[in-house]
C-alpha cells in the first residue's frame, strides 16, 4: 500500500519527456478562465426571453426599428445580461456591435443577430468546455444552445409576420390611394367631357341662331322670293275697266274700280299671306333640320358617354386585377419565405454542428496517425523528440480559443471583440425598408442587386408606391451671387 502511494507520487511529480508526453489534463487557470466565462451562459436562454420581452417594451410602435430612445431602455432594464452575454455596456457599444448596417437603428434582423451573437458566444464556450473534459457543464450548454436557437425561430417568425403585416398594409394604402387617383382622373376625365359637350351644344345653337338670322335677312331681300299668280277676274276686270272708260260708260267704270279696288286689297293679302305662308315653311324646314342636327349631336355624346363608361370600367376591372395580382404575390412571397426561414433555421444551425465535428474528427485522426508516425520514426532512428510546430498549435489555438480570448490577442479599436463570429451567424432576411426612413437619391435600391423574395416583395411596393417630389435643384437655393436665399 505504500509503495503504491509513493509510486503514485513519484509519477505525479515526474517531469514530462518526449517520451512521456501524453497527459491530458488541462492547467487550473485554463479551467478556471474557461469556468468563469461558461457560467452566465449557462442559463442564457432564460436570460434572451427577459432580453426578448424588454424589446418589445422598448419597440412600443412595433415598426422594428429602434432607435436611440429604445436602445436606452433596453440596456437601462437589461444592464446585468448586456453585459454577461454580450459584452456590452451601453447604447454605443450595443451599436457597435449589431448595426450591420450603420444606420444608427436596430432593424428586425440586427435584432435577431443579437441573439445569434450570444447563441455563437454559447457555442464556442461549449466547446471549450469539451476541450477541458467539463462534460456535465457541455452537456447543459448545448441543451441551452438548442433551446435558444428554438426561441430565435420563434423570434425570427414573429418579427417576420410583423413584417409581412406592415407590407401587406402598406400596399393596401397604396391600392386604396391608387382607387382614388383612378377616381380623381375619371372624374376629371367626365367632368372634360360634360364641359366639351356643353361648349358643343353651345356653338352648335349660336349656328343655329346664326342661320335663321341670315335666313330672315335673305327672306327680306329677296322681293321676288314667292311669285304668285294674280287671279284671272282681276286681270277682266281691269281690261273691262278700260273698255268701259274709253266709251265713256263713266258710272259703270266707277262702279268697275270700286269693286276692283276691293279686289286688289283682296289679292294682296292673299299674296302677303301666301309670302308669309312661304316664309314660314322655309322657318320650319329650317328648324327641323336643326333640330335634327341637336338630336345627332346628343346622340353623339350619349355614345361617347357610354364608352367612356365602358372604358372606365375596363380600366377599373383591370385596375382591381393588378391590386389582387400583387396582393397575391407578395403573400406568396411571404408565405414561401417564411417556410425557407423555418427550415433554415431547424436545420442549418444544426448541420454546421455535425459538419463542424466530423471535421474535428478527422482533424483529430489525422494528428493521432501522424504521432503515430512520428513514434515510430523515433523508435527506429531514435531521434530526439518531435513536437508540432509552433504554426499549428497557435491555429489549433485560435481554433478552439473563446471570444474573450480572442479579444485580448487582437487589439481592434472601435470593434466588438464578437465581431468575429458573425461570418457564421444564421441570418434571416427580415427586414423590410418600404417604410423606412428617405435614403439618399444615388443609393442604388436594394432590390436592384438582390433576387431573394424579399427583394421581389420589396420590388412590388416600390413600383407601385407614388413617387414623392423630386428633390430641389441646388442652383434655385442661391442667387447669382451665391449668397443662400432664404425664404421667411
């Protein structure tokens, strides 16, 4: 019994040769730096639901940009976990660390990446407790990983459905300010119309007018306009007269031109009448055939009228098509891309990690096989002992360092010591910037360079969004002196 003890303290205390080189034990103040970083991320997951429930606080609007006002809220109520899980300490760290984009504003998907960050940080923590044959503590982390990344799916779907939501609401707005443009114009183009006809109706009665006027003037010119035969008793008459006259038949001739002077009062206004008579005839054609021409004429606008109407309503019929037509493709849009999220995020997290240990494994058989190699080298050319080169044991250190180690070898200024994990983040492609804030006029929009069914939803609103006023000319804000002008 003794001299197992003594045995087993003499090989305690032996140094290591080339020989003997096969410990695996991990030094203390490795263990205990990786110890101290695991253990507020042991129950990260319960710590995301608090960080989750304050962004909806701070999100009141639930628009899902944040701004500086909401940032401040979050990291006032979540300090403790701020900092535990991500390393920071207030709004411009916070910044500094998921503004992707660097817009100054926390958008759906930098809100996503917050929790990819600390689900990265939980993964790379996790196996450096593997590395340091902590199998208890890795065990309950990637059970939290796991659990995490189910809340980020959720997560994810939620600000997802608030998106298409948003979307599917703002291109009602636009249909609904594109039915009322459609009735704006059709009203105007009717109200053209009304007034068209009306001015046609118009100078067709002042020619009307215009023609009676020069039809009475020529009526009242024109002396032989009627000829009318006298009748064949007042011609005897008269030759009677003159007979009776020449043989001085006096009483009788007076008698003659008394009737004959009756006679003629007679015949002429018979002839009058019968002038008169014509005249009136002449009025009467004349306004028949303008009445005809007034009853062409509204019959002419009535048609008109009616295909206006029928080609108003081809254009609202097509009109409500395309409404539904867009409708229907960005839910389609939505639809499919919301199915691609889940199944990116059930399995893509997952496969890295499979892929990632099957790389390690083979990593790991590949440098048993090579000290193999080596030892045997040794035994039959007894050489001095080899040790890896120093260039693959810092990448194999670098490899499996966490990020606080990281951190401190790399000194970056004004950057995240979790920057570095974002290569391998699981991003979701949430954001929708319809409804974001004016972008500068050479941006070039993003669905131009994009093909991904956000991009084609985002597409949709665009084009069919009204076009705001274009921007001012700089040269109307200055005069010729180049002095500002300043409109009071």
């Amino acid at each position: 019994m003794l001299k197992t003890r003594f045995l087993d303290e003499t090989s305690s205390k032996r140094i290591t040769t080339a020989r003997t080189n096969f410990s695996t034990s991990v030094s203390a103040q490795q263990k205990a730096k990786v110890l101290s970083e695991a253990k507020p991320l042991l129950d990260a997951h319960l710590k995301c639901k608090e960080l989750w429930e304050t962004l909806q606080v701070a999100d009141f609007k639930k628009d899902g940009n944040l701004n500086d006002a909401a940032l401040t809220i979050l990291v006032d109520r979540q300090s403790k976990n701020l900092s535990d899980l991500l390393l920071v300490h207030n709004v411009e760290e916070l910044l500094d660390v998921l503004d992707e984009d660097e817009d100054g504003f926390i958008n759906e998907d930098e809100q996503i990446l917050m929790f990819s960050i600390i689900k990265e940080r939980m993964q790379l923590i996790a196996d450096e407790l593997m590395n340091i044959h902590e199998y208890g503590l890795y065990r309950d982390m990637m059970k939290s990983v796991r659990l995490l990344e189910a809340d980020i799916l959720n997560y994810q779907n939620i600000l997802r459905q608030r998106t298409h939501q948003k979307e599917l609401s703002i291109y009602q707005e636009i249909g609904i300010q594109k039915e009322e443009e459609f009735a704006q114009d059709w009203d105007r183009i009717f109200r053209d119309f009304e007034i068209k006809c009306q001015k046609n109706m118009e100078a067709l009665k002042q020619q009307h007018t215009q023609e009676m006027e020069e039809l009475n003037i020529r009526m009242q010119k024109d002396v032989e306009f009627v000829k009318v035969k006298p009748k064949s008793i007042l011609r005897e008459l008269q030759t009677r007269e003159k007979l009776v006259a020449i043989n001085e038949r006096y009483a009788e001739a007076h008698q003659i031109r008394t009737e004959l002077e009756t006679l003629e009062i007679e015949e002429q206004n018979r002839v009058e009448n019968k002038i008169l008579s014509e005249q009136d005839k002449k009025r009467k054609k004349l306004l028949k055939e303008q009445e005809k021409e007034v009853q062409f004429a509204l019959m002419k606008n009535t048609a008109a009228l009616n295909k206006l109407k029928i080609k108003m309503q081809n254009a609202k019929t097509r009109l409500d098509k395309e409404i539904r037509l867009h409708i229907h493709d960005i839910t389609k849009n939505q639809n499919l891309s919301s199915r691609l999220a889940l199944k990116v995020g059930e399995t893509r997290d997952e496969l890295r990690r499979i892929k990632n240990k099957s790389r390690k494994m083979q990593e790991f058989l590949k440098e048993n096989k090579r000290a193999l190699s080596r030892r045997r080298s040794l035994e039959v050319h007894t050489a001095p002992a080899f040790h890896p080169s120093q260039s693959t044991v810092s990448r194999t250190t670098l490899n499996r360092m966490s990020p606080s180690k990281m951190g401190s070898m790399v000194s970056v200024k004004s950057e995240s010591v979790l920057k570095h994990t974002l290569r391998n983040i699981t991003k979701f492609n949430i954001k929708s910037d319809v409804a974001g804030s004016e972008r500068p006029v050479n941006v070039i929009p993003e669905f131009m360079s994009s093909t991904s069914l956000a991009s084609k939803t985002r597409k949709l609103l665009k084009q069919s969004k009204k076009e705001k006023d274009s921007l001012p000319a700089l040269t109307i804000l200055y005069n010729d002196k180049l002095e500002r002008i300043i409109n009071e």
